[in-house]
C-alpha cells in the first residue's frame, strides 16, 4: 500500500467510526473513536481464527506500512501538544505551577520507580522473570499521563476548575519528563546512543528537560513577535504551523526535549500571542484552525490505537498479567498524588476528593504504546508492549468513560 492509501484509509475509518458514535453510540469522541476500531480489531481476529479473513492480506498489510512511534512521536504529537497548550489559561496554571511542577517531575520519578518495583515484585510472585531495569523502563514509560487523551476527556467532564488546570497542566508537561526519564533509564540497557554514567545521564537530563524548556520558551517568544508585526489570518496560521513543524525538528535536531519545548511555546502563543499580537479576527480563524487539526488527528490517533491489537503479540497469559498490573498502576498513581496533594494543601485548598479524582483522571494514551513501541526488539519487548496496550485500553475505555461520574459524585459531598 501507498502512503496516501494508508492515510485515505485511516481517514476514512475516522470518518465512518466519528459518525456512527456521534450517532448511535454517544461516547467522547476520542473514546468512541478507539472502541469502535478495538472491536472491529477483535471481530478481524476472531474472523481469522475461524477462517473467514487474512488479516495478513489486509489490516496487517495497513499497519506494517505505519510505524507507530515515528508516527506519533515526531509527527502527530507537536500538533497535538501545540493545540492543546494553545487554550491553556496562562494565569490559571501559574496559580497551580507548584502542584503541576511536583506532579510533572518528582511525581514522574516517584512513579517510575514505584511502578517498576511493584511490578517487578508481582511478576515474580507469578513466576515471570523480567529484569528490574526493563521493570523501571515499564514504569517510566506509563507514569506520564496523556495530554492527548486527558485534555479531550477533561473538556466534557465538568471538573472544577482547578483540578482541570491541575490535570490539564500535568499532562502537558509529565509526558516530556517521562520521554527524558525513559531515555535514562534505556542508556542503561547499552540499546541507547547515550553513555550511561552518572554524570553523563546528568548532563542528559538537564541538556533534554531544561534546554526544552528554554528553547520552547525562545521558540514562542520568536512566533509572538512575528504575530505582533502581521495582521493577516493566513499568514498567521502559517507562523504557527512553521512554530510547530520547524521548531519541533530543531528541537529534535538540538536534542533538547521537543514535547516540552512545544508546550511552553504553545502557551506562550496561546496567552501572550492572542492577547496583544492577533486581532479578533485571527484569534476566530486561529482557535477554529487548531481546533479542527486537533480533532482530525485526534480520530485518525485512537482510530489507530484501536487497530493496532492486530499487530501486537496475543499471549493470553502476558494479558492476564497486564490486568494484574492495572491496580499496580493506580496505586502508584494514588501514592503519588496523595503525597503531593498533601504537601501542596499546607498553602492552598482544594476541592472534595481531589486526590481520587486526579488519581482516576490520570489516563494513559498513545505515548505511553508508542514509548513501549520503540524498545529494541527482544522478548522483555514483547511483553512490555503488551501490558501497556492492556493498561492504555482499560485506561481510555474505564477511567475516560467514568471520570465524569467520579467528579460529580465527590462533588456531590
């Protein structure tokens, strides 16, 4: 198949699943999307187990032309970044910076070595020996929270607003700490262009995070003060599209962390840049612009999360292991939100149950697969790939679909 085979396929998909929820179904959109594709995934499946299809004729021929992590992580994920940072209230989220910064970084870290330990602890109680640093790899890669599924979950489920800035603003900037986190940990293995000393991982960690974070900061400086010259919608939308695509692939090309660069340069644009260099005109043409790619690559994303089962390992024994480790998961979560929600309430409230709500909001996505995806091939690979598909559907499927119903029930105290 061609490229543009493949991508008039996964549109078309997005398409057909987006009117057939929007009509029949009713779920969140990003939702729906991927439980639509993981059931027409397992349909193909059993149909091949009895004959009927040749996934290797069709839907594998599809997804072996994609490879996921390219696909996600230097592709869609700068729009995706880029337009969820873009309606990010600057003022909200610098009333909560301690509680996102603790979440987004301490929080990652805590969470990586707790998920890894227990996970470790668990696999051994069932006689699946994994080494510990795969263990941590797993933990690094699903502690970070999606900012993709998140900020589309977070819209509809009427959270106060505080907690939606809290849970808003981790997911954008945990992800980038966790990518950082997760390439640390891979030097370790000797599958990673990195050196694995101390002061090597050190120098990594400060260049990939702190450089991101300036650079990002650059980044929008530079797109603000292009705006403020311009009074064109178009030319504008380009700016921000060249903000996106160039600026991410030289955040690439600097090895300095991209996600986070695009963040902080999608706030910058979004707060600074629609305040005081776009007329009201372009913040109409801007917002509906990004809006719309948001909501394409959104569909075409979970579209092919749902259909990426068929290429995956199907031991029914690695599946049962993966819902073990879906309790594994959320209790790290709750351990590190319970203790940073404590800390941060010696100086500020917050609303009833918002430990279990930030707890159960935290939903895993794409990156998390994608991350997992990009493990050198060996059978600790297969494994680890597994378990987060098992963890990222329960995650979509059963936190997405009752956060909202959480949120109102503690509110309701």
């Amino acid at each position: 198949m061609t490229i543009f085979q493949v991508i008039a396929t996964l549109v078309t998909l997005a398409a057909i699943f987006s009117y057939i929820n929007y009509r029949y179904i009713k779920f969140p959109t990003t939702i729906g999307l991927m439980a639509l594709s993981l059931a027409v995934s397992l349909a193909m499946i059993a149909m091949e187990g009895v004959g009927w299809f040749s996934l290797d004729e069709h839907a594998r021929a599809l997804l072996n032309r994609i490879d996921f992590y390219e696909t996600l992580m230097h592709g869609m994920l700068a729009f995706l970044l880029f337009a969820g940072a873009l309606h990010v209230n600057f003022n909200d989220l610098r009333n909560h910076t301690l509680i996102v910064f603790l979440l987004a970084t301490a929080g990652v870290l805590a969470s990586t070595f707790l998920v890894g330990l227990m996970t470790w602890q668990a696999l051994q109680w069932v006689n699946f020996n994994i080494p510990i640093l795969y263990c941590l790899l797993f933990g690094a890669l699903i502690s970070p929270t999606d900012p993709i599924a998140v900020i589309g979950i977070m819209k509809k489920a009427g959270a106060p607003k505080s907690l939606e800035t809290t849970i808003t603003g981790e997911s954008l900037f945990n992800d980038g700490i966790g990518v950082v986190v997760f390439l640390v940990l891979l030097s370790f293995t000797g599958e990673s262009h990195h050196d694995a000393g101390l002061s090597s991982i050190g120098q990594l960690f400060a260049k990939e995070a702190i450089g991101g974070l300036l650079y990002g900061g650059g980044l929008g400086y530079l797109t603000y003060q292009m705006l403020k010259r311009v009074d064109n919608y178009q030319v504008e939308v380009l700016i921000t599209l060249a903000t996106v695509t160039g600026g991410y692939a030289l955040a690439e090309a600097l090895h300095v962390s991209a996600p986070l660069a695009i963040v902080v340069a999608g706030l910058l644009t979004g707060n600074h840049g629609r305040t005081f260099g776009m007329s009201e005109t372009t913040r109409v043409h801007l917002d509906t612009f990004w809006e719309l790619v948001d909501e394409v690559l959104n569909a075409i994303l979970f579209v092919l999360l749902g259909l990426e089962i068929l290429i995956l390992p199907h031991d029914f024994r690695i599946i049962q292991i993966g819902f073990m480790l879906i309790p594994v998961v959320l209790l790290a979560r709750f351990i590190v939100v319970g203790s940073m929600v404590t800390l941060v309430r010696r100086i500020r409230d917050y609303s009833p149950g918002a430990i279990k709500i930030i707890t159960w909001a935290g939903l895993r996505g794409g990156i998390s697969v994608a991350l997992a995806l990009s493990l050198p091939k060996s059978p600790e690979r297969d494994i680890i790939v597994t378990i987060t598909y098992v963890i990222m559907v329960f995650s979509i499927l059963v936190q997405g679909l009752s956060v909202g119903r959480l949120i109102k029930k503690c509110s309701a105290k």
